[in-house]
C-alpha cells in the first residue's frame, strides 16, 4: 500500500480509473508481489474491473483486481470497504479447503491503494481474483448462451445444461455451507472456461452477498439484486425471508436462460419484472424456438423440466428446494442423454467452433511462465482441470496447483497415502486417485468418495482412463510381470488383457467411445503403441517408426484422433487405419503431448513446446523456448490455451490473443 505522501492522482472527472491502466500496485500480503494493471476490463457501478499480472518469485500469473470507484468512497468510506470486506470474507472462507470448490471464482489478496482526488488523500480498497479465460465461446454465462444460439441455432443441449447446473449448484452449495447467500445469480455473474468436457462454470460478483441471517440494520443499505433473476423477498425487502432458497429462484431463473437462451420473466421495466416474479403464471420452455431438438422431442421431460422451475421460482421461499443439490436432484432425470445424444450435440457444437479462425485474426500463443522450475518435488501424474488448475500425485503425495501456488492436498483419508500412482480428471473438480494394492478412489473438494479394489491385490494402477460408471481402462503392474490392461465395462471388471512384449507402459489415452491407445516401451528396447479395445478384447499394434521408446499420448474422444509422441522428435497422428507420422525439427526427445478439441497438437522436449496444426501434412513448428532443461511430464490443451509442466512442478501457459 502506497503512503499519502506517494500517492497518484486520480483526476476529478477520471470515473473508471484511466489513470490505473499501467500501473503497479505493491501487495501488502505477500512480500515482493506486486501486481501491474495492464488494461480496464470491466466497470460496475462500485468497482472498475482491471486485467492484471500478479508477479512473485514462484512465477506470474494473470489475474483480475477490482478496484473501489473514488466516488464511492468520498461519499461513504464504511459503505466501500464493507463491500470489499463482504467479497473477501465470502470468498476467502472457500479456501480453507485444499482443493477448493472450482465453482466459485477464487479470492487471491486484498489489498488497498491511497489516491489523491478531488484535493485530498484517499483510500481505494481493492481485491485480486482468479482470472477466468473465457474463449471463442465467451468468457460469461449470457454470452456462451448467446454464442450457442447463433452458432448452432440452439441454446444449451440437455448434457450441456446439466453440466452447468450441477457446476453452479455445487458452487452455491459450497457458498452456503459458509453461511453466505450470494442474492445475485445472474448469467452475466457466471464465469466461464475450458471447451466440452473441460468446461467449468463460476460463480462471481459477491458485491451484494451477506451472511445468512443478516440484516439490513447491520450491514447496510445494499442493491436488490438483477429484475428477472432476484427473489420477490429480496426486492420486497423482507431481509427476514431472504436465504439460501433466495439463490435458488436465481439458479432456476438462470436454467431456463441456459435452455432457451430467452428471460424466464420477460420485461421492459424492473417493475414488470418484479411483477412477473410475484405472479403464480410461468413460461414454458417449450415456447422458445431455440430449445434443443433433443430435448423438445421429449415432451414429458420439457414437463418436468417446468414444474420444476415453477416450484423454484415460488413467491413462498418455503416452497423452493433447499438447496443447490435437492434442485439438481429433480432436473437431472429430465436433462438425461446417451450416447447417440451425446455424440448428435457435440457434433454441432464443434462444427460451431470451426468456423472461427477463417473469420477471425489471431496472434500467435503469449506464454508466461506461472511457475518457475526449481522446486524439489517429482510429479508423477498430473490432472489437469479446464481452468489451469491441477491436482497432481508426487513423491509427497497428492499436492494442489490453485493456479498461483502449490498447496498440499488433503492426503489423510486417503486409502493409499504412500502408494498413489495416477490422478486422472473425471469431472470439473473431480478425480480418480489410484496406485499400489489395486485400489482407486474418488477424491474432490468435498473429500474421499467411493473406494474401489482391483480383481489383484498385488497390482498397482499406474494409468487411468474413461468413466468408471460406464467403460473405463486402467494399466496394472506387478513385480517381474509384463504389464496388464484392465477394463470395468458397467461396475464389472472385464478380463484383463496382457501386454505380454512390453516392458513398461508410459502412456494411455482414449480415441473413442471404445477404443485407447497405449503407449511404451518394448522388452526389445523398442518404442511401441497399440489399440485396445476393451469390449472386443482386442489389441492391434499401429505401424510406427522404430524409437527407443514411445512416451506420450493423447486423443479426442469425439473425433476419434489420437497423436503419440516419443524419443528422437518421433510423432504420430492416429486417424483411421493410417497414421500420419512426422518429426519435430531437431528430433529432440518429446516427452509430452496434448490435442485440443480442433485437432491442434502441442508436444513438449526439454525448455521448448511444438505445435502442429490440424491439416494433413502440417509441419512442427517452436512457440516457446527457454533454457529449462527439466523435462515436462504432462501438456493441457484446450481452444486458444495451452500449459505444460515439467517433474519438478514448474509451469508454463500460453493463450492465443484474438486481435478482430
């Protein structure tokens, strides 16, 4: 915090903090960060949004201060930093728990910044937070919404929409859970990121959320809350009423946006907004053009789907589901798809995206290292969430990248503390946890889930992948043994199949519904890579250049690509019967790949990172080159974003800039 007598001017008629832009503040939490605003992003009508880079000696890391309007201060200095204060305590409160809830935009510091404006010296309360990169798509709720609809015609699918309910409830569940009611759950208040399966949505903007039970008397005179998606006891200001079913009527509200892409209490004013509120009579979903085929030819469900909705959004609070979960409980039956449903969506939804690069400019990838190399740890597997943080399994077993510092996890229920082998992603927050005496777990931020045994308790799981509930592979090792592919198809463990010439397995990664590539190295001192198909029980080996080893891979489940990577800049496109084989300049030893949803490959060799585009025949090309030497051990790709970490724990991350 800068003294009076250092302070910048902020000149009179400066409403959004111009003069901010540029500008470092120094933190008063952490000795030796400072965080340089680097542009306005945003202005509410308490705050001015900045994009920022917070910058420590672990590393740099994108972020977004909000920064107290002066205005608001000069008039009522109590009023502001009880706004910040009420933001801080909120949202500081979920961070207690390692890992915390994903659903729930993360407090990094606050901090305050002394101005001089209008004359005399002035305190200016700000607070840093989670930078959340939205995409192609949109960064918020409203806008992914509105992408969907003019790009697909359609708002979100059923799959779709459930996703992002579950995300949101869970979030306000978490919210709740610490005795906060957030009273303003809009679209333009969920953030959003990742693409597919790595999408994640966030609850943000908790400048009028209070503790539960508090009044007006004690904590001040605040907003009402967004016409059209705040409770009736909110505007009616009945502080007595207002609780956690208040945010329930918001989520509803906000679930028929998602699928309709249109206002559940359509107005022109506050008031007739207030009004339809207050009214028993509701829309139907089924009245928008714009619902999902997939869900419009199920009329029972659309139904359902509305009585619900109704119940929600009940002038009586009482009447509303108790919480984010019991609402999830009750749609999630009606928002139900299989397969064929599944592959129909996501079909459109990536031909949505396809056409963007034609029709927009982009700058290359802009890196910055989050995470300097260094550190003592050794990650053995990392799992990677949409929004660039992960949990990963080390030597000192599970620790926790927030996205501005490594935290341990929590370790202590764990069934195999000292034996964990794997981490792998099932669910935004969610993950498999696996390793010695055949044993898996749940694990997320709610704690430790169901506890699975392997057929063989003398194997240890190494490498995970797919759905436990539906069809998934695990690779199992055992002392003098050549290693074995597993399979649960259903809950029921499928015959194992043996890999009766390799010697080590170093990588597994889906290509289809049914279908992995496995990769390694061979007991001959060769590299291989095969197909299996667990259901068939089949395994069938690709036709690739002979290396010393093969020691990555990664696929897209959807479109049925895959790419190996391995010793000597050897590479492989794996699309139908034929692979597409190339070789990275230099031929260095690639030790880490990813693919993103629009088939862009990002491979890693020592202190570099490759890209190869999706177009048959594409070279490899360097988009990022330092002097690290440490080798990476795992490479996220999603659109327009890319992260990559070394064995000691060192992370960097590119973002692809659009420019018109």
């Amino acid at each position: 915090m800068k003294s009076p007598a250092s302070q910048r001017t902020v000149p009179a008629d400066d409403d959004v903090l111009s003069c901010f832009e540029g500008e470092t503040l120094e933190s008063t939490a952490f000795r030796g960060t400072t965080l340089t605003l680097t542009r306005r992003i945003g202005a509410g009508g308490m705050s001015i949004a900045f994009l920022a880079v917070r910058r420590t000696a672990q590393g740099a890391a994108p972020v977004v201060v909000k920064v107290m309007r002066p205005f608001v201060m000069r008039q009522s200095a109590r009023t502001g930093n009880l706004i910040v204060l009420k933001e801080a305590v909120a949202l500081g409160r979920l961070n207690e728990t390692v890992p915390p809830t994903p659903f729930v935009v993360r407090l990094i510091e606050t901090g305050s910044s002394w101005v001089e404006f209008k004359g005399a010296p002035l305190e200016l309360p700000w607070l840093a937070l989670e930078y959340v990169g939205g995409g192609a798509e949109g960064t918020t709720l409203h806008e992914r919404v509105h992408y969907s609809v003019v790009r697909t015609g359609f708002a979100f699918d059923p799959l779709r929409a459930r996703h992002a309910v579950e995300c949101l409830a869970i979030g306000l569940d978490a919210i709740h859970a610490v005795g906060v009611v957030h009273r303003d759950i809009t679209p333009a208040n969920v953030l959003c990121c990742g693409f597919g399966r790595d999408e994640i949505f966030k609850i943000a903007d908790f400048g009028i959320a209070r503790p539960a039970g508090a009044n007006n008397h004690t904590f001040g005179v605040v907003p009402l809350g967004t016409p059209g998606y705040a409770a009736p006891e909110q505007v009616e200001m009945a502080p007595e009423l207002v609780g956690n079913q208040s945010d329930i009527f918001s989520l509803a509200a906000v679930t028929f946006r998602m699928l309709t892409g249109e206002d559940y209490f359509p107005s022109d004013t506050p008031l007739e907004a207030v009004l339809a509120a207050r009214s028993e009579k509701r829309r139907s979903i089924t009245e928008s053009k714009n619902l999902a085929p997939e869900l419009a030819e199920r009329p029972s469900a659309c139904l359902s789907i509305d009585e619900l909705l109704a119940r929600a959004t009940s002038h009586d609070p009482r009447l509303r589901p108790p919480t984010g979960s019991a609402f999830v409980a009750m749609l999630a039956p009606a928002l139900r798809g299989d397969s064929a449903v599944s592959q129909r969506t996501t079909a459109r939804r990536l031909k949505s995206i396809s056409t963007d690069e034609p029709q927009t400019l982009f700058k290359g990838y802009q890196f910055i290292v989050r995470c300097e190399p260094g550190a003592d740890r050794v990650v053995r597997s990392v799992a990677w969430d949409g929004d660039g943080r992960c949990l990963v399994a080390s030597g000192d077993g599970l620790e926790f990248w927030n996205g501005t510092g490594w935290e341990r996890a929590a370790n202590e229920a764990l069934p195999l503390r000292d034996g964990v082998r794997f981490v792998q992603r099932v669910g935004a927050g969610r993950w498999l946890v696996g390793g010695d005496q055949a044993t898996i777990c749940e694990y997320s931020a709610r704690g430790i889930g169901s506890v699975l045994k392997g057929p063989d308790p003398r194997a240890s799981f190494t490498h995970a992948s797919g759905d436990m509930n539906d069809l998934a592979v695990l690779v199992a090792e055992r002392a003098g043994e050549p290693p074995l592919l597993y399979a649960i198809a259903g809950g029921h463990w499928l015959k194992p199949a043996q890999l009766s010439r390799a010697d080590s397995v170093n990588a597994l990664a889906r290509i289809g519904p049914e279908e992995w590539l496995v990769v390694g190295r061979a007991k001959d001192g060769s590299g291989f890579a095969v197909r299996y198909q667990p259901t068939l029980w089949e395994i069938h080996k690709e036709r690739l250049p002979k290396v010393r080893a093969y020691l990555d891979a990664s696929g897209v489940v959807e479109t049925g690509v895959g790419v190996v990577v391995g010793a000597s800049g050897s590479t492989a496109r794996v699309v139908d019967d034929e692979p597409w084989v190339s070789t990275v300049p230099g031929s260095p030893d690639l030790s880490a790949v990813a693919l993103d949803a629009g088939g862009r490959a990002f491979a890693a060799s020592p202190g570099q990172l490759w890209l190869q585009m999706a177009a048959p025949g594409s070279e490899w090309r360097s988009v990022w080159r330092e002097s690290w030497r440490v080798p990476f051990v795992s490479v996220h790709a999603d659109l327009g974003v890319v992260r990559a970490m070394t064995v000691d724990g060192a992370i960097v991350e590119g973002r692809q800039e659009q420019v018109a």
